[in-house]
C-alpha cells in the first residue's frame, strides 16, 4: 500500500477561533512554516471556499530542485469556521501538481469556546496530477516538518503556556 497522506495532531492551549483565525491570515502562513520556504504573503484574510492568496516562496530551504523565487496561489478547499481549512497549491509549474494541506480543529472540552484544542495537520498527494506521480517525487514534506509547524503554530498561538491535557 502506498502512503499519500500525512497526518499529525497536537493540543494546543489555545481556542479553536484563535487557531482558526491565525490560519485564515496569509501571514499566518508564512509565521508558522517550518519548511522554510514560506517568505511572505499578500492577500486578504480568506472567508470562503475559493478565496485565494499569494505565497512568495524560496525553495532553497529543501535544497531539492534549484527553483530559485517564485510565486504561488494559496486557493482555499474546505472553510468550516473554527473547524476545518484546506488548500491547494498553483504556480507557474504545468500541469498544476493537485497536492492539498490542511487543517482540522477540535476543541478540548465540551463547548465550542474551549481554551484548548486538538489540531490535526495534514498534507495530501493522493490526487496529483499523474505527470507528477510518475516522477516520484512525493512526499515533498516530511512528517517532521508537519510535526514542526505545530509546534510553531502553538509557542505561536499560547506562547509560554504548557500543552493541554
């Protein structure tokens, strides 16, 4: 069986909205990243499925293929509020690869404006473009840099507060 998806999950000591709007940000992306690839962000806060933002990106970070400077548009999946948000990836690479992340939420506790929550990082190339499959070249991510990414998504969202229970 082939892996096509990643999932990790951290609690986090802080509410489902305040995750939530952190990702809704574009620089809430860039702040988070762990890969190193993210430099910055223009674009508005996202609301919607089909929103979309612009990622100035630097793939020197994953020293994998010599890309250099490039763009890329952030197009919004899923958007449950305070619960679910994904996206997927276009650029000038043709065909569009088709790989999507994304975030779940769950709050800890019985009430929707819990302190604390369990988020669930995800990336998926389970429906990539087959020119992109056949290079191998997936998973471009590791579990560890999904792992890293929550850890900064909570020092910046609780800073100083320990993980909830």
């Amino acid at each position: 069986m082939t892996i096509e998806r990643i999932e990790v999950q951290r609690a986090i000591s802080a509410s489902p909205a305040t995750i939530f709007g952190l990702l809704c940000e574009p620089a809430g992306h860039v702040a988070i990243d762990a890969s190193g690839m993210l430099m910055s962000a223009e674009g508005s806060r996202v609301a919607a499925v089909g929103d979309t933002f612009v990622v100035h990106m630097d793939r020197e970070a994953l020293n994998d293929y010599p890309l250099g400077l490039y763009d890329v548009t952030v197009t919004i999946e899923t958007f449950v509020e305070n619960r679910d948000i994904s996206w997927t990836i276009i650029g000038a690479i043709k065909p569009p690869i088709g790989h999507r992340y994304g975030y779940r939420i769950e709050p800890i506790g019985d009430t929707e404006d819990a302190a604390a929550s369990v988020v669930t990082s995800y990336y998926d190339w389970s429906t990539i473009d087959p020119y992109w499959r056949e290079r191998a070249i997936f998973p471009v991510l590791s579990e560890n840099a999904l792992r890293a990414t929550l850890g900064i998504l909570a020092r910046t969202v609780a800073p100083g507060l320990p993980r909830p229970v």
